[in-house]
C-alpha cells in the first residue's frame, strides 16, 4: 500500500467491458511517485486496456482514474498534462525529421516556446538520439523509432509515465540503457511499465500486478523477502515443522526447507523452536521473490523451471 509518499496514481472500481466480456474487473490500486510499478499478464489479460485507460485513451464502464488528485473524466485536461504514454506502437510520424517530431510533440503540449530546444535536447540524451536528429523517422530502425517515441512521453517531464512494451525492438545494449533510464525516472516520477519480458520487468521495476482475464491475481512488492530458507543438522519429518506455531507454511527443498511465517511471527521465534526441539539449526536465510514462479503460481500454473 501506498503511505507516506505522494500518491500520484489512484485507480478506483475500474471497469471496462466489451459486449458482455469484462477485459478488466475492478481493479483498485494506488501508485506513489518514487514507485516502479510493473504490470504483468498472459496476452488477453487486460494489461493494453488498463494502459490505455490509464493514460485517458480508452474510457472505462466504471470505476474512476485520478491523477495528481485530478479525475482522469472530469478533469482530463489538468490530468493528462502530468502523463506520459507511451504506447506499443509509438505513434511517430514517418515523414518528420525526429528533431522536428519532437518539437511538435513539445508544442502539442504547450511547452513555451523559448523552453522547446532545451526540451528537445534533454529527450534526446536521455534517450539515445543525438546522432539521429536530422534523420527521417521513416528511416530509421525500429529500435529509434521505438527511441523516438519514448522521447515524446517524456518530452514535458510528466509525472506519470505509462510505458507499453518500451524495450520492444532494442537490442541488448539499448536495452540496458533503457532500463537504467526507467530506474531515473522512478526516483522523481510515478512509472508504470507493461512488458512480456519478466526479466525486464524484474530489473526495472520495484513492484508489479499480475493481471489475468481483467482480474487482479496479484499486488505487491519485489524488493521485499518473502520465504525463508532453514537447513538443519537433524532434519525432522515436514508435518514436524508444520506443527511448530511460528510456522504457517513449509516444504522441502534442495536439502532444507522453505518456510513461511505465521502472520505476526518474526524469524527469531522459528529459530528458537527449531533450537529447543533439537534439530540443529545451520542456516536461516530469506528468500526474495523469484518472479518467475510469482507470475506463474497467480495465474494458476507452476513455473518450467
């Protein structure tokens, strides 16, 4: 849950049918500035809709998106000026100059004139565009383009930025220098990225959603331990541990056990019943979440790996 920071994003009941198929099923979360959300999902799931209604394209059946405190509905104008979108396909226009594309998207959105080249030029070093300036955004590689309009969503220094797919068409070293960027952004802005690629999604982000057929699976944080790891001397039989009361959960593992806590147990309470039963405590250790497994266990499957 979002606390102490600024929420800048706050989704409430949000709703999109089509026909009678709901693409999303009342979705409610918050986002802070300073958060790297990353949204995740089989295709079908919903994530393109939910960008989209996000970033005040697509209008939802119900619920309500406030940015800045600002109804996405009812006040679009004073919210979109704080979002930046960018979709999946970047709507870059071919027969522009990408120096001259980036100007029009800066007085698209009412940047003063005198500001627009200091704009142009900080999108363009952010984003890996300085030798491309005077080239034709027709051709260029998908890659630039993709480049390009990443530019544009950021080109008014928003304080939402919704990213579709942004990695898409990079090549590893793009790729990495796209990454870094999003972790940039997060430090001031509140950042949402859609992306099929778990592991960019687990080096960028620093919480996800997992979505599946409109409904929210799942919400929380990556940087947070989950499990923990116990070795012991003498192992006993599982329903042993089970039976201990610091312990919700557990199962056997490459030798040891995963544990999980009972709720309002911390990690010195297990130690101590492991040492007073006598089993020989080696290692307790936390476990971070592995995405992977998390995106597979919420949507109901059990990782390949």
């Amino acid at each position: 849950m979002v606390a102490a920071m600024e929420v800048m994003l706050s989704v409430q009941g949000l709703t999109r049918c089509y026909g009678r198929t709901a693409a999303l099923q009342g979705l409610d979360f918050s986002l802070a500035s300073g958060e790297v959300l990353g949204l995740l999902g089989p295709n079908g799931a919903g994530k393109t809709t939910c960008l989209r209604i996000l970033a005040g394209n697509l209008a939802p059946s119900s619920g309500r998106v406030l940015v800045d405190g600002h109804d996405l509905a009812r006040d679009p104008l004073r919210a979109k000026r704080r979002i930046g979108y960018l979709p999946e396909r970047p709507p870059v226009h071919a027969e522009m100059r990408v120096d001259e594309f980036l100007d029009y998207c800066a007085r698209l959105h009412r940047i003063p004139s005198r500001d627009i080249p200091r704009a142009v030029a900080r999108c363009k070093r952010q984003c890996g565009l300085d030798g491309v300036g005077r080239r034709l955004l027709g051709k260029l590689s998908k890659g630039y383009r993709q480049r390009a309009g990443l530019a544009a969503a950021l080109i008014h220094e928003p304080d939402l930025i919704i990213l579709d797919e942004p990695t898409d068409g990079l090549d590893p070293v793009q790729i990495r220098e796209v990454r870094g960027l999003i972790r940039e952004l997060g430090n001031a802005a509140a950042v949402v990225v859609s992306s099929h690629a778990l592991s960019e999604v687990q080096a960028s982000c620093r919480r996800v959603i997992v979505l599946n057929q409109g409904a929210m699976l799942y919400d929380g944080r990556l940087d947070q331990p989950r499990d923990l790891l116990l070795r012991l001397k003498r192992p006993p039989p599982l329903s042993a541990l089970l039976a201990l009361a610091p312990v919700d959960d557990a199962a056997e593992q490459d030798g040891g056990f995963r544990v999980r806590l009972a709720a309002g147990t911390g990690a010195d309470r297990l130690a101590e019943a492991v040492v007073d039963a006598g089993w020989g405590l080696i290692e307790l250790t936390r476990e971070r979440t592995d995405l992977e497994r998390l995106f597979f266990r919420s949507i109901g499957m059990e990782s390949a790996a």
